[in-house]
C-alpha cells in the first residue's frame, strides 16, 4: 500500500504548492555590472535591517528589464538592476503589462578599463587607436581600405610592436554598448573613417560601419563575464582585455592597466569626468511594489544613503563612481518620484 | 585456399612451439588488451587530473584565518539610552560596530609591543572582516547584558590576509594589490606570532551563507546545502512513487500496442532532453503559469522530478523485466491477484534496482545547474530558508548553483570557494553513488 501512499502524498503536496504564502523578501534581477554592488548593499542590509536579505539574481541589464516588466504581482521581481539605460521597448512592454510606474534610480558611474597581463608592455590609447585597431575597414592614406593592421605599432607607432589580440565584451553585455559607443564611434569619427565610410555608404548605412569588427580573429567577443576575460589573458599574455573598473582594482596584481587619452582610469578621474570611458548604473523599482513588499522602501534608500553609496561607502570601496548629484537621487527615492519619458 | 600454401615442404611444428599465425594472433590479442588499457588510462589521467586540481584549489578553503580580539563593547557607543532595550540598541549599525573592532585591535597590537613603520589606521581596519562586526553586532542584540563588559571574540580576518596564511598573496604580490599592503602582511606576521592570528577548522564554510564581494573570507555553502537537500526530498518523494507506479503499469499491465511503444520512446527520448528544456518548462508551468514562487525550492524540486523521472522510470522497468517470470506465475499458480503478486512478490524482488535507479538519478538531479539558472536559483541568497515544508517556499542556493556564482565572482579568494564548494559537491556525490552500490551488492538477486 505504500506506493498508493507515496502517491497520495505527492498528490497533496503538489495541491498544496499552488498555495504558496506571501513574499516577505524583496526579488532583485539583472545587470551583472551591478550585481556586485547590490549583493553589498544586500548583505549589509540584511544585517542591520528586520527584513529579510533580499535576493539578487544577475542575468544580464536587458533580461532584468524585461523580467521587471512581466507585470505586478508577487511573482514578478521587485528591482530590475541595469548597466545601461531603459530603452522605450521595455517602457513599452512595461505599460502593456500593467507596470505603469517605474522609478530610475542612478546609483552611480563605472569606468571600463583596458588591461593587458602584469609582466607585458605599457600602453598609451586613444580611442582611434582602437579604431584602427579592430574596425573591419579603416581609412589609410586617404582611402578606405580592409584593415591591414597586424601589430599596435601598425595603428600607431608610439604602440610597441605587439600583435593586435583583443578580448572584447560580447553583443549580450551592457559593457559592449558603452565599448561602442565611447571607444569605436570616437575612434571612428576622429580618424575620419566615419565621413569615409557615409561616402561610400550612405548617411544611414555609414555609421554602422563604424561598429562593424574585423573577423580574423584579432578581436574576440567574450561572452562569459571579466573572470573568463582574464583567464584568457593569462593564456594569452599578449593579448588586451576590457574590464570593469571594480573588477581591475580586485585584481591589481594581475593586470596592468592602460591609459585612455593620457588619463589613467580611477574612481577619481571617472567622477571628474576626465577619464572618457564610463557609463552611469541605474536600478528600475517597480513603484506598485512599494509598500507591498516590505522592506523595499528601506533597501532602495538604504542603497542611495551615503553609508552605502556615498564616496567612503563600501561601494566606492568596490570600484563604484560615487554619483556626484548623490542628494538630488536621494531626494527623489525618498519622494518615491517615478522617471519620466525617455528624452 | 590454393594449393600453394601447402606445396612444398613445411616442416611440423609442435603445438608448443608458436607458427607465425599463432604469433600474429598473439599480438593482435596484446594490442586489442593495449587499447583497452589505454582507453582506461585515459579516463583515470582525466580524472586524476580533475581530482588533483579541484582539491589543490579547494582543500584550502575548508581552514580559515581568524583573529581572537577582546573586544570592550563600550556602553557610550552601543547602548545610549543605557536601558539595555535591543530594539533601542539595533540603531547602531555594524558601521558602529567596526569602530569598535577596530579600536580593539589597535589596542591589541599596542600592548603586545608590535610596531611597524609606516602602518595606517586603514592598514589595521582592514586585517578584520567585514563581517566581522555583523558577528559582533548579533551577539551584543541577543545578549544585551554583554555591553559594558570586554569579550573574546573570534573573528574571520581579511581575505586578502587569509590568503597570505594559505600563500596566495605574496609580499611581491601585496605591493602591487590595491587591497592589500605589505605593512598588513607584516602585521599578520607579528600577530601570528603573537597567537592573535590563527588558522583554524572551517565550520562556516559549511554552515555560513553566501557572502558579497566585499567579504570572500565569510562566504559558505549552508544555504546552498539547505536548497539542494531540500530540492532532493521534493524530488524523492515526487519520483519515486510516480516512476514506479508508471514502470509497473506500463510493464505489467499495459497492453502492448502502438500506444505503449509511442510512449516508451517518448520516455526514451525525454531522458535525452537537455535539462535547460526542463528549466524553460518549469519557469512557463510553475512558475508563470501556476504561480508558485521564484527562487524557491519547491520549484527546483518539481523541475528536477520532471528531468529524474524518465531515469527512474527506465531503470525501474529494467529492474521489473529481470524478476523472472516464473515468480509471477507461481503467485498467480496459488490464487494471488495480480496486484498480490506484483505487490508481495514483483517488486520487493525489483526493489534493489529501483533504489539504484533512483539513487543515480538522485545524483544526477543534485548536479544539475542549467535548470535553476530559469527559475531564479542562481541567485544570491543570504537567508536560510525556513524548516520544511514552509521552508521550502523560500528562497534558497543549491550546491552546483553556489560553484557557478562562485566562479564568476571578481575577487580571487572565491576560486578556492569555488573548488572548495566543489570538493562538497562531490562527497555528497559519492556518498550517493556508495549508496547505490552498497544496496545493489547486498540485496540484488541473479536468477
């Protein structure tokens, strides 16, 4: 009779699973870029606060966004982490599923760093270094031709003469996007590879080619996270790596670090505005989960408090670009003033 | 065969003596044994290989450097209103209570004589965990009565200097980390000596929660261990009553048609199914569909029964076709019922191999990732989940989870985590698989 038993049970057990009690934990997903800074935030919260640690899940901006907008309920995550800005698809699909009310919430800036192996050369870049560097057709003499780069000396001969071998955030990563923008687009418009390529082009076409990559093997998109970046620097010690600002400063012993422009990266050339390659980080709080939730109005202010996000914090400990307009951020958690429309 | 082989004069041999056929087939015979032992060199090369690398990396993590501080919990600063009222004393934050390490320690290290040139307040700080001072914190909460009085404490020190102890940070290596000095690896020098430094068991590694990346040196895999055992139960209790009651109809009444071999094969295949298939269905069934929540280990549990099910079931059909026929008809020969004999008879005969099925697929179902990244498993998740069944409602790790995070985490402390998690992982794996073993030598029956 024991299998009838068995069965009967697993029956009840499964019934009783539908009726699952209410959430008393906040639920937070997305970006791993700031995974990192909320899992501090979380423990610290967890410790000092009478709720529950909440609990973070990374997954990558855009997934986070999408997950926050799946609708209101228990069942649908609180916060939404996100390296890079929400764009109107996900306030679109916000709105369509019931999620009216979204508060923005910019905790502060990340640098992203250029890095090669500890024991290799100096490097000295620009963003038309890189340009030349990986762009799939670059202006030589005049004309727009198929890169022929094979070493840093090729792009720019202050480089030393190693083989261009880049490791690159992969299309799916928040970072990838400010790479793009602040790294290839510079480059390509300051070494007139742009106004080469809308010539021949076309204004629409033209600019997309600038972020078109070359494909023999010198630049490689890592799709993992900066641990397989820099276990593949370490195969490879001639290669560059692209990092976040946080991850570098874990790992100094390792890596040497690249200047861009002539600035060297740090928490205070990022804030100053010197250092050009940075991006701000945001979380997304679903403003119908406030007071339902409990607790959640407490983390996100705990999070913007100078304690946590301030410039002594622990967050600016870890690498994080302490937000210089840090009371203004406060001021609008605190009033739980939801974002606007995207400019 | 032509004539010419045996034209000519060939001399008899004796049978002792070998002919060239003889000796060909001999070493024809030393090459097959040779491949075979290759092919079994090869699968102990990679295994040594893996074993050796995970416990050289791992091994490490399961002893920890601490600090013993007698720490003076100052009224002044703990407890204000003086009325020993915790919920007036939780206003005090673990900031407040890292002051206090780190005056402890200051003082510790100046009446042990121990100077060095060019140590910061920041140098010192630094040696103590952050986690620390939430030690500190709890206690003093729970224990009110302590505040006024100076109390031992043992505390986890810095990851950075749990490193030095167990020689991943050098001194060469201190200058160029921006987390460490060489002035910390001097004072953990001079504490060492002193027995304020030690290095010890690490329970917590078993026992403690997940941590940030701010504190390497707290991370452990209780919560992890709680999830996955909890997500083993559900899965037991799940599969094992439904695969054996399918393995019994489908072998012992089912007709068989066109049905029950479109059935068989689709059971076939489901075995095959990657198990990230099986997360995508349980974040559309359980977790969207029939709102269960995130993170949970019920949903786990269900998921991993939906993936262990076609494995037991397999095996349980295997272990019902060994019970000879003769078994079933002498039960039915002496006026027992179907169900009597398949009851009394059948299955307890089929019962060691079903263990053994279920077993191995109890090992599978631990070891799998891919399923719980859908469902919000892989998750950071510091609070323990609840006593079951509640408990299992609440947010929990599981073990292959708690590698994975691991490893994608920037500070290098966390690799020996990793490993160690790992090593875990693996005993319970192979608690498992003895198990299975063991039940198959004792109880099987060969007919």
């Amino acid at each position: 009779m024991n299998t009838v038993k068995f069965t009967v049970s697993a029956i009840a057990m499964a019934a009783a699973a539908t009726a699952a009690d209410a959430r008393d934990q906040i639920q937070i997903a997305g970006s791993s870029t700031v995974l990192p800074y909320a899992t501090i935030v979380a423990e610290a919260f967890g410790e000092n606060f009478d709720f529950p640690t909440p609990v973070v899940e990374g997954g990558g901006s855009g997934a986070g966004r999408k997950k926050l907008c799946e609708g209101v309920g228990e069942n649908t995550i609180d916060i939404a982490n996100s390296s890079s800005r929400i764009k109107q698809s996900d306030i679109d699909l916000c709105a369509s599923n019931g999620v009216s009310e979204v508060m923005e919430v910019r905790i502060g800036y990340d640098g992203i760093v250029f890095a090669s192996d500890i024991n290799g050369p100096e490097f000295a870049f620009t963003p038309a270094d890189w340009y030349n560097a990986l762009a799939a057709e670059v202006v030589k003499d005049g004309a727009l031709v198929a890169n022929p780069n094979k070493t840093w000396a090729d792009v720019n001969p202050a480089l030393p003469a190693q083989d261009i071998l880049a490791f690159i955030p992969g299309t799916k990563h928040g970072t990838r996007e400010v790479f793009d923008v602040k790294v290839l687009e510079a480059g390509c418009e300051e070494t007139g590879a742009l106004e080469a390529l809308k010539a021949a082009k076309g204004e629409e076409e033209g600019p997309k080619g600038c972020l078109t990559l070359r494909t023999d093997g010198a630049s490689v998109d890592i799709d993992g996270d900066y641990t397989e970046t820099l276990a593949r620097i370490d195969a490879n010690k001639n290669a560059i790596g692209v990092f976040g600002l946080s991850f570098y400063q874990n790992n100094t012993d390792k890596l040497r670090v690249a200047t861009m422009g002539g600035v060297v990266p740090s928490t205070e050339s990022i804030a100053s505005g010197e250092y050009p390659v940075s991006r701000p980080l945001y979380f997304y709080v679903k403003k119908a989960h406030l007071g339902v939730i409990p607790g959640l109005q407490e983390y996100i202010d705990f999070f913007v408090s100078d304690d946590m996000a301030g410039p002594d914090g622990p967050l600016a400990a870890y690498g994080l670009v302490s937000d210089p307009e840090l009371a203004a951020t406060q001021a609008m958690v605190a009033a739980g003033t939801p974002m606007g429309p995207l400019n | 065969m032509t004539d010419a082989t045996f034209s000519g004069a060939v001399p008899r041999q004796s049978l002792y003596a070998p002919d060239e056929g003889m000796r060909r087939r001999n070493a024809a015979e030393a090459r097959f044994r040779l491949y075979g032992l290759i092919a079994v060199g090869i699968g102990l090369v990679a295994l040594v290989l893996l074993l050796s690398s995970v416990l050289l990396n791992g091994a490490s993590s399961f002893r920890q450097a601490s600090l013993l501080l007698d720490v003076p919990l100052d009224a002044a600063v703990l407890d204000k209103a003086g009325d020993r009222d915790p919920e007036k004393m939780k206003r005090v934050t673990t900031i407040g209570y890292g002051k206090l390490l780190d005056t402890a320690l200051k003082e510790m290290i100046a009446s042990k004589g121990i100077v060095i040139e060019g140590l910061t307040d920041k140098d010192v700080s630094d040696m103590i965990s952050k986690e620390a001072a939430a030690l500190v914190r709890n206690r003093v909460l729970a224990h009110p009565d302590l505040v006024g009085q100076t109390v031992s404490f043992k505390v986890l020190a810095n990851g950075r200097i749990d490193g030095y102890l167990k020689g991943r940070v050098s001194m060469e290596s201190a200058a160029r980390d921006s987390n460490v000095s060489p002035n910390q690896l001097r004072l953990a020098d001079a504490l060492r000596e002193e027995g304020v430094l030690i290095k010890a068991f690490n329970w917590l590694f078993i026992t403690a929660p997940d941590a940030s990346e701010l504190r390497p040196e707290a991370a452990g895999l209780g919560v992890a261990i709680l999830g996955s055992a909890y997500m083993m139960i559900i899965v037991l209790v799940l599969s094992l009553p439904i695969g054996v009651a399918a393995s019994v109809y489908l072998e012992e009444f089912a007709p068989k048609n066109r049905w029950t071999d479109l059935i068989e094969v689709n059971i076939s295949n489901l075995a095959a199914v990657p198990s990230i298939v099986f997360g995508i269905l349980g974040l559309a069934v359980f977790i969207n569909f029939a709102g269960l929540p995130q993170s949970a280990p019920v949903v786990g549990g269900l998921v991993l029964t939906l993936m262990t099910l076609p494995t037991i079931i397999i095996a349980t059909r295997a272990a019902l076709k060994a019970v000879p026929p003769s078994i079933r008809e002498a039960a039915l020969g002496v006026g027992a019922s179907k169900m009597q004999s398949i009851l009394h008879h059948v299955l307890p005969l089929a019962m060691p191999g079903i263990l053994t099925g279920a077993i191995i697929g109890l090992a599978q179902a631990l070891g799998e990732t891919a399923p719980l990244l859908l469902i919000g498993m892989v998750a950071f998740v510091r609070d323990y989940p609840g006593a079951p069944p509640e408990g299992f409602f609440d947010p929990a790790s599981a073990l292959p989870v708690q590698v994975y995070n691991w490893t994608q985490r920037a500070d290098p402390a966390f690799v020996e985590r990793a490993s160690g998690a790992i090593i875990v992982l693996l005993i319970f794996l192979l608690i498992m698989n003895a198990v299975a073993i063991v039940l198959r030598r004792k109880f099987e029956r060969r007919w």
